[in-house]
C-alpha cells in the first residue's frame, strides 16, 4: 500500500536506469539534511519533507507547499534528485505506475543481489567514467552559497540544514570569506567546494588561507585537488600574497587531505593548539 499523499512529488530511490540508489539509508539522510529541533528539544523531520517506502524502494515525499514556503529547499531537493539521476514522480503517477505496471520496482528488487555482487566492477566503471566527465571551475557567488551546501555538508555533519548553512556562510563572508568550487556538467550543485580567504598577520603577512576542503564524492579526487590548488596559487599572487596556508585537522583524515597537501608542494611548519571554551 502507497502511504504517498495526492499533493506530493515523490523522490525515488531507483536511477533511471532501474538500479537501486544507495547508501540503503540516503531518504532519511536527505531528509535530515531539513530536520529541526522541536519544542521538547527532539529531532524531527521537516513539517513537509518526510522518508517512505515504497515496495521496498526507499523514497523521499515532498509536500508541494515547501516550493512556495522556502524555494531554496525545495530547488536543493530537486537537484539532489537530478544530480543523482533519481526518478522524480507526482505521488498520482506513481499510483498509476504501481497500477498498471510494476515492472520497473520489481526488477530492481530482482536485480538486488547482482547489483550488490557487481559493486567492485561497477565502481571501477565509475572511475572510468568520471575520468571523462567534463569540469568547470568557478568563483562562487553569494546567490550561489546553495551550491556548495552538499560538499561541505559532508565535511561539517553538525550543520542541520540549508538555513543555518547559509548563515554560517553569509557571516563569513563578511570576514572575507570566498568559495571556489568545480562544477560537473548538467549539475548545479558544486562536487567539490574550498573556502578559502585573504589575510593578514604579524607572523605570515599577507597569505591566502584555505579553511574547508570537501567534496561530495569520497575520497576527494586528486584532479579535484590539482585544479584548485592551481586556481588558489594564481588568486594568491593577484592578491599579491607571500604564502599559502591550509587549515586541516589532525583529529580525523578520512578523505587523507594531509597526504594531498604534501604531495603538492605544502610543508608542515607549525602547530596549532586549540582550547574550547565551555
């Protein structure tokens, strides 16, 4: 039975090649990304994007109001549905599906296990082909702060949605923070986001420091890494920079960004000591 409402589109987990999305938990995921604190300081979905399932294919159901009420949310939704080739449906469309024909849903339940066996070969492919994928570099834009959300979502998970991101980043910017990101063809969404600012101190002068380097694809490619590095050296010396300096922590190196830095030319010189306030 469909728990979809008539006034809902309908976010599938199946690509529209019939392979099941993954990871097996990306609805409530996605729809975390949204989530808020209610009164009784628990965490809940938002009031209009909530995670089913149907026929055994995780899906997200979003309620049409949330377009008009915040387009922002809406269109990062829709674009993480595009991005990742996911089916968007009308909640009435796929009631007719289910109806009439359910050949699609259950060949992809068919095709489960042979998915699972094919996963070594299929990422194999997929490193293949994202060899081949066309790239563009960019300067972001403050009206384009949305863009960077998915990458640097996956580097600070504290952030609990696309609002207080874009606090964060509006505050930053005001301190002179910049975003440069690398673009896939037919995505809007950046795969891979640096944020990065111009300063200046008694003890460096006038350097460009990188504060976040994140990706949403894991590990962060190398040509990834290679194509800002690049960019970052040209912007440092147009703003007449003596040095380049990158923030990365010491705690966690699960994208192995420290081995990146070295192989590019960065030295280790300093330490940097922290002292959280309570």
């Amino acid at each position: 039975m469909l728990i979809c409402n008539p006034y809902e589109i309908v976010i599938q987990g199946m690509t529209n090649n019939n392979k099941r999305f993954r990871p097996s938990d990306w609805a409530e995921r996605l729809c975390g990304v949204l989530s808020s604190f209610d009164q009784g300081h628990r965490l809940s979905y938002h009031q209009w994007v909530r995670p089913i399932l149907v026929d055994n294919i995780r899906c997200v159901a979003v309620d049409r109001k949330l377009e008009q009420i915040s387009a922002t949310a809406f269109n990062f939704l829709m674009d993480f549905a595009r991005d990742n080739d996911l089916r968007i449906l009308d909640c009435k469309a796929l009631l007719e599906e289910q109806e009439h024909t359910q050949i699609p849903l259950k060949n992809a339940i068919k095709q489960e296990n042979s998915i699972q066996q094919a996963t070594v070969t299929d990422q194999s492919a997929t490193n293949t082909a994202t060899k081949n994928i066309i790239t563009s570099l960019r300067e972001l834009t403050p009206e384009e702060d949305t863009a960077a959300f998915p990458a640097l979502h996956r580097l600070h998970t504290y952030i609990r949605g696309i609002g207080q991101f874009q606090e964060l980043i509006q505050t930053q910017r005001a301190e002179g923070y910049r975003l440069l990101g690398i673009f896939e063809e037919g995505k809007q969404n950046a795969v891979t986001i640096c944020g990065f600012r111009i300063q200046t101190t008694l003890i460096a002068g006038k350097h460009l420091n990188i504060e976040d380097f994140g990706s949403y694809h894991q590990p962060i490619a190398d040509s990834d890494i290679h194509t800002i590095l690049t960019e970052l050296k040209k912007i440092a010396h147009q703003e007449h920079c003596t040095s380049i300096h990158a923030n990365s922590s010491v705690a966690t190196d699960s994208n192995n960004i420290h081995h990146l830095y070295l192989k590019h030319g960065f030295t280790l010189n300093s330490h940097l000591f922290t002292y959280q306030l309570t």
